[in-house]
C-alpha cells in the first residue's frame, strides 16, 4: 500500500507507519477450516462455495480450493 493512499480510517497514514494486527484483522477475514489447518493446510474455505484449500500453510500464490471429500482426506481426524 503506498503511504499516501487512504486507510481505514479515511486519513493517510503517515510514512513508515506499519499496519498492527488489529489493524489487518479488520480488513482481511477469513474463515478456516481447524480440520485441516491441524494437517498443516491453508485451510481456508472459500465461503460461496464451501471448498477447502489443502495447500500448505504460508504457502506461495493463491489458493487451490477442493470440494469437502478431498478436504476431508487430507484433515486431522
């Protein structure tokens, strides 16, 4: 994000200044499944469809969403 564009609050944010967690969790939500993320997956769901993504966790890159069959193959029984 370039330090002169807007942020959440509406007013720049002054250079150098760093986003807190608090900050990013305001902004990005997301929904995992614990199933698999305790297999060391990504674990995100993508909620319009219900898909999991099994790829490993931090991994590079978009998701790889599989329907919940495959996800539950790979998940923490």
């Amino acid at each position: 994000m370039n330090s002169q564009e807007d942020h959440a609050s509406g007013s720049p944010r002054p250079a150098g200044q760093k986003e807190t967690a608090q900050d990013l969790s305001s902004t990005h939500v997301t929904h995992v499944r614990e199933d698999v993320a305790m297999a060391g997956r990504c674990a995100n769901v993508h909620l319009p469809t219900g898909r999991t993504c099994t790829l490993p966790v931090r991994h590079p890159g978009s998701c790889n969403f599989v329907g919940p069959e495959d996800a539950e193959d790979v998940a923490v029984h």
